[in-house]
C-alpha cells in the first residue's frame, strides 16, 4: 500500500502538472496527456492511473521536512515529474517497448518519429514550469539554482541512459559498472528531487546536502528493486511483460550478479546466452534456472535494503520532526518492498 | 560567398560552443563532437565544417546593432546553436536521412537509439550554456527572460516539427497551411536569435519587438529558401542527396504550389504519387517536370524575396548605425540566394 504522503500531496501534484500542459493547443501536447493517462489515442478525456508521482512526492516531502511551506515547491515537482516522463517516453522508443502501465506507448500509436517530438516537448516543459518557481515567491537566486540543477540532473539522466544501451552488447558488465549506471540513470533525478524541495525549504546547506545523499542513495534503492521487479515480479502489478528485460538482453543487477557469480556450465550457458543476437523463450528459462541456483533474489534484494537503510542514515544527524521522520521512513520502506 | 558578419564572430562562437562541451567526459558526448565536426566517428579531433552558425550570427549582429555589447550574448548565442543541433540531429532520425554536410548523419553511425540521447543531451546543453548570461554580468531578470524564450522558441520548433511530419502523409496541405508550419518549425528560433540578442543590447521593448519581428520575416524567407535548394540546389554544395525531399514526400513550398495550381493529367499524376508508400526514381522525374510547367522555381525565389524584403522593413523605422543596417541587408540578401 503506498503510503500516506502519496495520498498527502496528489491533488495538489496533479493540479500543477495539469495547469503546466494548459494552453498548449497544438496536437503534439495530445500524445503527451495520452501518456501522462489524461486522454485516450482519440483524444477524449479519461483517468488512467498514471505513475506514482514517487519523484514530485519526494520533493514536496523535502521541502515539508525541511520547514518549508511544500506549496512553494509545486513548479519545481512538477518539473522533476515531467523530467522523468520524457525520459519513459524516449525510454520505450529506445527499447521497442509496446506496453507501459497496461497500455501502449506512445510510439506504438504515434509513431516512433512523432514519438521523439512527443518526449522532448515534455523536457522543455519540464524547464518552464520549473520557470515558474519566481511566480511563488522563490528569491531568484534559488529559481536559477533550481534550473541549473534540473538540467544537470537530466543529462546525468541522459549518460545513464547512453551507458544502459551500450550495454546491451556487454558481457564483461561488473556490478561497479552497474552501479554507476542506476547512479546516472536513475539516483540523480530522485536526489535532485530531494535536494529542489530541502532547498526550496531551507537555507541550511548542511540539510540539503544530507537530503541530496539520502535521494542519491534511495534512487539506486528504487532501480534495484525495479530490476527485481523486472524479472519476480508479477507483470499483471508492474504492467510490464515478465523477461522482458531478459529478452532485452539488459544487464539489470539480477543477471549482472549472476554473469560475475556464475561458473562451469551455467558460466557458458550464459555466455551463450548473453552473446545472441536473439533472446528465446527456452533462454529466458534457462537464465531464470541459473538466477535461482545463485540464489540471486535474496541476494537482489538484500542490495535493495541495503541501501534503502543507507538513504535513511543520511538522514540521520538532522533534527527533523517525528512527522517527517516517519514519513521519510515510510517512502524508504516501501521503495524497496513494493509489487509495482 | 559569407557576409562579413559571419567572419567576424566565428571564433567567438565556436569558442563558446567548445567551452560548452568542456568538461563532459562521458562518451555520450562523443556524437555530440562528431555532430558539430570537431571530431571523426572513431574519436579523434577533426576539423570538418561545421554549420554557417546562421542562429548565433544573428543574435550577436543584433546585440551590436542594439548598441550592446556582443561578448555579453555570447552564451545566449551558443544557446541557439545548440538548440538548432538538437533538432537537426533528431530530424535525421525522424527523416531516416543518412548524410548531413558530407558526412554519415550521428544515428547513422551510432544508431538511432543512442542517437535519440545525443539530440536530446544537446538540447539540455543548450539551457545549461544559456544559464552562463548571469556569469556575463547580463540582469538576472533578462537572465530568467532570455531561458523562458529560448524554452518557447523550442517548443515551437518541436510543434513545428510535429506537423512537417504529419504533412507527409496529407494530400490537402495548402500555401498557409505550409507557412503556418515553417513559421513554428524554423522562424520562432531565428527570430529567438534577434530577439534575444537585441534584448540583452538594449532596453528599448520597441526595438527588440522590431527585431523579433524581422527574424521571423528572415526565418521564413530562409526555410522557403531551404525548400528551393532541397529541389533545385546542388547537392555537392548543400550536402544533401537531390530529390530526397521529393522522395520522402515532404510538403515543401515548390511541391505544396504545385498541388495547388495542378490542374488535369498533372493534378492526377501527383495524387497519384503523393498518394504512394513508396516513390520512384520515375516519380521523382515527373515531379520535376510539373514543376517546372508550373515555373514553380521563380514562384518559390520570389516568396523568398519577398520575405527577405519584408523582414527588412520590420527595422525601417529605427534608428541604427549605417554598419549595422549594412551588416543585416548583407546577411537578408545572403539567405535569399545562397547555394547551400
């Protein structure tokens, strides 16, 4: 169950990212309320359940936490959250995916040519909402800060994303190499997600640093536990198709682990595997076998903890309330347990 | 042969591009490099020639112009430049192109889906370098005015963009239709040159209004242009394949005329090509051939012309200095009849 800060903040999250889309006519902003789950591939209104809004919610719990008033923090939520789904939309086109959140993506009914125009509209957009922090009262200083540290969250996106690709043709992927990847891909944009709310909430540099590490290290909690996900998980919860990711050939932590664990015969099976052009059924079979006897969801998942418990202890020597303590502690717990 | 304007600022610019790219060391930024001819696809440095650099010209001819200072709009400068490489690079996907001046086009060599990340890396940049305008001593109120208009300037490219392609598949796309869709597509970011370099040269609204006003006359007039070349030009100068437009039946301004002006056996011949998958050699012969009974070609130089004269006028009433005035006629006339 999520907890209560998702629910805390939704409407207001919503409210932001709707008004961010207003006003923009053209059709290329249909493919984007396709995606974000406000309108059918016809163009009439409906209510898809859209992602989790974990990052907006993160950022909007930063700024509480650190004293701040969250309503301040809304453009820049927003902003994060719009971020990310440029980056799902050129994701998918990327991976040949046809299917997020029990539909088809954007380039499955766009097109993957329209699809590109579609994710890097929502990108700039991302950049003007943001813009529209100085409307809130944000001193100018923080509102140039909070650009800066948007656009550089979104190409240590962008690298993650390059270093994620070009690993599909790797079979020498160690879990270092792993691991600075999900730093890129995915820890950057949660942490500035933190670090936007702490510092729109508080001028103690001490604080937002120490919020920044915790999102640094929460973000590879999340992508760890997203891998797991991607290969345990039950593909009715995640809308996402189950070995998926296998047949994809992406060096996600499970496989990662199991090529640097593995030897003898399931070593070369791998490799095999691994060194295809094509990825078959009976392969997909054969790599979740191999997982099993590594006994590598256990050990996934231990990581996942392992680092959900770092996030927290970043947190630790702050004075923060019991409200957001808890709440912080809540986020942390379900990050790394959640079904989808 | 180049106005002087644009010798006179080279260095400056691409100075300004390569201190953009500085310091970015992931590979990602490697196509980057090779996009803008500083480097061969294997990674070592080159010297291919890159582009006019039309955008930034534009932007520090009219800070001077406006009585600035132009060292102080460089960053803005480089912002434009490397907003128009984001969507060339994207544009080559969209448009399968393989060959831009000469040289394999980044996903050609790269493949489109690391190729999505280098236009997308570059259009990121290009907010990140405009963000340098505080560290050139430029009002952080101008400074936030000029990163909200090179964001607009983008989105209007993207929905420009967005329509181009969703012509190609329309038979019933007319004279305004096309100016409606080149006015967003090329002149929102040329007249974001002017505009952005007349306004950190000068307070004066009305000056920089005149010259927002002219760039979008010169966006037009150099789109329109375009299209001539893309059909008439001479494909060892322009680097493009001749016919490549046809054969991709793009809705350009000589073909969007003559859809319209056909009449009998030469209106059914082209709705019978446009209306193909797939257009032949022979196809692209006929297509000529009605265009020239048309006198397509000097309908199309003279819009340029007109255009080019219209944009002019949009700075009749101010008062600027005869080399100011010389340098902008120089560089109207030049788009109008240039060869590539």
């Amino acid at each position: 169950m999520l907890p209560t800060a998702f629910e805390r903040y939704r409407d207001e999250i919503d409210a932001t990212l709707r008004s961010a889309l207003a006003g923009h006519t053209s059709p290329l902003y249909d493919m984007l309320r396709y995606h974000l789950g406000w309108m059918d591939e016809h163009g009439n209104p409906c209510a898809e359940p859209g992602g989790k809004a974990l990052r907006p919610t993160l950022c909007l719990l930063a700024c509480d936490a650190a004293s701040g008033s969250h309503s301040q923090a809304l453009p820049a939520a927003a902003a994060v959250e719009l971020a990310h789904n440029f980056s799902l939309i050129h994701d998918d086109i990327q991976d040949d995916d046809r299917e997020r959140r029990h539909r088809p993506t954007v380039w499955s009914v766009w097109g993957k040519a329209q699809a590109i125009n579609a994710g890097t509209a929502m990108r700039v957009l991302a950049s003007l909402t943001a813009l529209g922090l100085v409307g809130q009262g944000v001193p100018v200083v923080k509102q140039l800060r909070a650009l800066r540290l948007l656009d550089e969250s979104c190409l240590r996106l962008i690298e993650g994303q390059y270093l994620d690709i070009s690993f599909e043709r790797r079979l020498d992927v160690g879990v270092a190499d792993y691991m600075a990847m999900i730093d890129l891909k995915t820890a950057y944009l949660i942490a500035c997600s933190l670090e936007l709310g702490a510092m729109l909430g508080s001028d103690d540099g001490r604080l937002v640093g120490a919020f920044q590490e915790c999102g640094r290290r929460l973000g590879l909690a999340f992508q760890i536990r997203d891998d797991y996900l991607g290969i345990w998980g039950d593909g009715a919860a995640t809308g996402k198709p189950v070995g998926a990711d296998i047949r994809r050939r992406k060096k996600t932590l499970p496989v990662v682990y199991a090529l640097d664990q593995a030897r003898g015969q399931a070593a070369a099976e791998l490799a095999r595997i691994y060194g295809q052009e094509q990825v078959e059924d009976a392969d997909v079979a054969t790599v979740l076998d191999i997982l099993a006897g590594l006994r590598a969801e256990s050990w996934v998942q231990g990581m996942a903890e392992e680092y959900g418990d770092k996030a927290l202890a970043a947190l630790e020597d702050l004075t923060l309330t019991d409200w957001a303590r808890q709440s912080l502690n809540e986020v942390a717990a379900f990050l790394i347990r959640r079904e989808c």
